[in-house]
C-alpha cells in the first residue's frame, strides 16, 4: 500500500507520515520548499520538494509514482499568492483563473478537483489520524470561569460568521469584546496582535467552518499556538470538539497547565458555565 502527502508547513505532515507508516503504507511525500518540515527527508519513504507554484510538478510527481490516493497536511498561508519567490507555472495560473474568488475553500476545492480528475482522491486526514481530534471537554484541570466561559459562547458565534465567509477560523475575545479576529495572517499573529490591546486574560476560540469540508484546512493547534498564547497572556483556549486537530495533545497540555491556561473542547450550544472534571469524552 502507498499513500501521497502533499506536505505544507507545522508538525501535522511529521504526525501524519508516522501514522502511515505504522499502518503499513509506503509514503510518497511532495514537500513545498522552504514551507514544509526538514524531517520528512527522513521519514518519508520518498520525497520530492516542489516550489510551492509548480502545482504541474506536483500532480506529476504522484502520478509517475502511481499514487491514487493523497493526504493535505499542514499550513499553506494564501499569502504566498502576493510574495514574489512563488513562480506559480502554467497550470497554478489556469487554476486560479478558474477561481471565482480566493478564498480557502475556493482554492483548496480546485486543486482537489484538479487531483481527482488525474486520478488522485483526496482522503480525510481526520478518519486517517482520528487521535488527533480534539475530545469535548475541559481537557486541563484548570477550567474557564462563568466568565469565561460566556466569552466562549461569544467567540463562538462570531467565530462561525467568519467561518461562514471564509475570513477564519479563530477569534480572541474578552468580555464579550473581540480583540482579533484571524484573516490572511493565520491564528498566531491574530493572538498575538490581541495580546496587545488586552492586559491579559483573553480567550481564544478556534472553530472549523459551518460547512468544513474534514479533508481540507481543519483547525489544528499545536505547540507553537500554546507558545503564542503565553505570550500574549491569554487564558483559555476553546476549540470545536471533534472537528478540529490538537497535536502532540498531552505534552500540549501539560504546558497548559504549567502555564495556567484552560483547554477545553467545545460543542454548538454546549457553553456551561461548569462542567464535572470527569465529563471529557473522546
């Protein structure tokens, strides 16, 4: 059995290939330079870096290897659309020509389409690697307050709006007041632009979109979004149960709770202001 990873950048693509490789598949891995992890050189079984705009280097690469069925994993920032160093080829061009607009999905979708008509099926990442979907719960033994927690209710109203439109997935709030909200930047640099216009405290809730499609851009936290949120002397952290990713989740937590954060999975309605310890479910 073999199995493609498009590789984009973070620890996802790194988790992804192990948990293939222990499943018993082979693991042909195309890796956007200057984006994905150095790692993957020796994890993947085989690897080939691609300049992130040859999207025609990228379908042939798997095809020539006879791959008929990928993963997407990690970050791609659509910002790599306005920098210079992105040569897209003929058929990046014809593809965003296609676009109606340049949205996440719109693009994520065409070049999914684009992959299935050469034979190439896109796989849900999360049924492929279900440990890395976030439990509903409090997973820290530190939980919001009443407080907090209507500032999770809060954020996640405004959070599934922005979903809606395709602007994010996270937004930072603090009584009942958004601070950031995530757009082109990502959800580092929105938590830490919010860490700038509070005195700490904020909430942080990152939710997948009202219509996610699971096998493309589903919320992920990691290490780097904890370390983000120390900096900014956040306070929680609430991302949507079951529809998100928490990566390396119990070293994750442990740092939480070393720093005095509450984590905690969260569902549409389900914004109490207590829970029982005991209540995590996985």
């Amino acid at each position: 059995m073999q199995i493609g990873l498009i590789a984009g950048g973070g620890e996802l693509p790194l988790i992804v290939t192990r948990d293939a490789r222990e499943q018993g598949y082979r693991v042909v891995t195309v890796a956007l330079e200057d984006i994905a992890p150095a790692g993957l050189n020796e994890l993947s079984d085989e690897i080939r870096w691609v300049n992130p705009g040859k999207f025609g280097e990228l379908i042939e690469t798997l095809k020539a290897r006879n791959v008929r069925k990928a993963i997407m994993a990690g970050k791609v920032s659509k910002s790599l659309l306005y920098k210079s160093k992105v040569l897209p080829d003929m058929r990046a061009v014809k593809l965003l020509f296609s676009l109606k607009d340049r949205s996440d999905d719109s693009i994520l979708k065409a070049i999914t389409e684009e992959l299935r008509g050469e034979g190439i099926e896109v796989i849900d990442i999360a049924s492929f690697s279900p440990h890395l979907l976030t439990p509903e719960g409090p997973l820290t033994r530190k939980r919001p307050s009443q407080e907090q927690w209507k500032d999770i209710a809060y954020g996640w109203r405004i959070a599934k709006q922005i979903g809606l439109l395709d602007i994010g997935q996270t937004v930072v709030v603090k009584d009942r007041a958004v601070l950031a909200v995530e757009a082109i930047e990502g959800t580092d640099e929105a938590i830490r632009r919010a860490g700038q216009w509070s005195d700490g405290g904020a909430v942080v809730v990152k939710v997948s979109k009202p219509h996610q499609d699971m096998r493309l851009d589903v919320p992920v936290v990691g290490s780097t979004t904890l370390a983000t949120m120390i900096e900014a002397r956040a306070s929680v952290l609430a991302i949507e149960a079951f529809r998100s990713m928490i990566l390396n989740r119990q070293a994750l937590l442990t740092e939480a709770e070393e720093a005095g954060i509450a984590v905690v999975g969260v569902t549409d309605g389900a914004f109490p202001a207590e829970r029982p310890l005991g209540s995590t479910r996985t």
